[in-house]
C-alpha cells in the first residue's frame, strides 16, 4: 500500500469511528498506528488523541504560513516571564560568550554548542506569527538554525521519537515530536528582524516552532534532550503546560 492511500485508509477510519462509536473509538484507532500524544489520559484524552492523530495524517508536511517583510508588526508583545536569577545576568554581562546548548539522550555524538558556533551554523529565516493562547499574535522574522540541523550533528538515533527543551528556567520546558524537529521551520532562533534575538523575546537563543502556539517556542533553552519516551519527564505529560492543565500539542 503506498503511503498516500496507507493515509487516506488511516484517516478515514478515524472519521468512521468517530461518525459511528464516538471519539473514544476513534482514539482506539488512532493507538493502533502510534498516534497517541502523551496527554492523552483523563477525561480529555480521546479528544486531544483524535486532534493530534488527524492533524499529523493531514498537515505533517504543511507550512506555516509566512508573510511579507512589510507585514512585521511594529510593536511585537514580549510577554512577561518570571525573574531570569543571577546566572542568566551573568551570561548576560558577558555578552552570552559562555551561554551553552547542550544536546543529550538518545544521540551518537552528544555535544554542547556555545552560541558562536550555533550563529555559525547554517541559517534559515522565516517571517511567521507567533499566536498565544491568550489572544494576542504578532509577525516577526526570526532567524536561526534549523533543528534538523542540530540532531543530524549529534547523531540522533532511529528510535528518538521526542525532542524535549528546557530553558535556564528551571520550571520551563516543553517537547515536540520528530515530525515538528525536522521540519524545515522548526529553528533554534537566534536572530529577529534583522538584529540578535532581544532578551524579552527569549535571547540569546529560543526554539521557534511556528506550526504550534506560542508556548511551545520556549524562550532561552540552553538544553535539548533526544528520547522515545517522555514519562521521566515531569508528569510525564510532555511539557511544562500540559502538567498545568493545557494541550501538549497545540498545532494552529
């Protein structure tokens, strides 16, 4: 069967399900072919199961949308985050020389990166918009080297099936599947509008992940972790914000 019509038999048992028995059983046959986020217990499993399961048969290829130079919003919000603590104004008083991406797990060549070899690497640049759960979106262009990039220097194994980031935050951290880490929008950003990433943006480096909301663009991660199973982490929801109550995937 090829992979389109592997799709198309995919999706439309899911709508089947769904249509006949109800979500639950749509969820059933989305288990059957590995398409269960790891939110997917408790009383708004199957939804978020059949949401991520569609999504991923459809869109796994999709872009986000990208605009116009001139379409940059003249005022970006910068949401507020909580205090950044002595080690962040260290890094900062020196011009983030010493700030550090470390990349470890499921890797061949585990490695970590200061942030002049990651502006030395290959960059990619984008003008997307970047929405909140909380209503407000602004475009902007972001630069900065594709994830992809990263995990094909470190070798990551068959297997990684999760990339988790986490920021010098120690309470902030989120993960996305393979599918968002190698697609070509999917950047650790280090650039926006043309000048190095602003701190109240998330500098000196941010993951930037336009095909999801906002809070899965954690700001000023300094670490990445390959893994096929996220159950260590947290409450083993996937993210920060899933263990407080929202979406781990939160594709727009």
């Amino acid at each position: 069967m090829s992979n389109i019509s592997r799709r198309k038999f995919i999706i439309t048992g899911l709508a089947v399900a769904a249509g006949a028995s109800g979500i639950a059983v749509a969820a059933k046959v989305a288990q059957h072919h590995g398409l269960i986020p790891p939110d997917a217990g408790g009383l708004y499993g199957p939804g978020e199961t059949l949401t991520y399961a569609a999504q991923r048969l459809l869109t796994r290829h999709s872009m986000a949308r990208e605009f116009s130079r001139n379409e940059i919003s003249e005022n970006p919000f910068a949401n507020e985050v909580d205090p950044l603590g002595d080690e962040f104004k260290r890094l900062q008083a020196a011009s983030f020389a010493d700030w550090r991406v470390t990349v470890d797990g499921m890797a061949a060549r585990p490695a970590s990166f200061s942030l002049a070899e990651i502006r030395s690497f290959p960059t990619s640049t984008q003008t997307t918009m970047i929405g909140c759960e909380e209503g407000w979106t602004y475009i902007a262009e972001w630069a900065g080297v594709p994830l992809s990039y990263i995990l094909d220097r470190v070798g990551a194994l068959p297997h990684v099936r999760y990339v988790v980031y986490r920021s010098i935050q120690p309470d902030w951290w989120e993960s996305i599947d393979m599918a968002d880490a190698l697609h070509p929008q999917t950047l650790l950003a280090h650039r926006m509008n043309g000048n190095e990433l602003p701190v109240p943006f998330g500098g000196p480096v941010r993951l930037r992940v336009p095909r999801q909301l906002g809070y899965k663009s954690v700001k000023y991660v300094n670490h990445l972790t390959l893994t096929n199973d996220l159950k260590p982490f947290g409450k083993g929801k996937g993210g920060a914000n899933a263990d407080g109550g929202y979406a781990w995937y939160a594709g727009i």
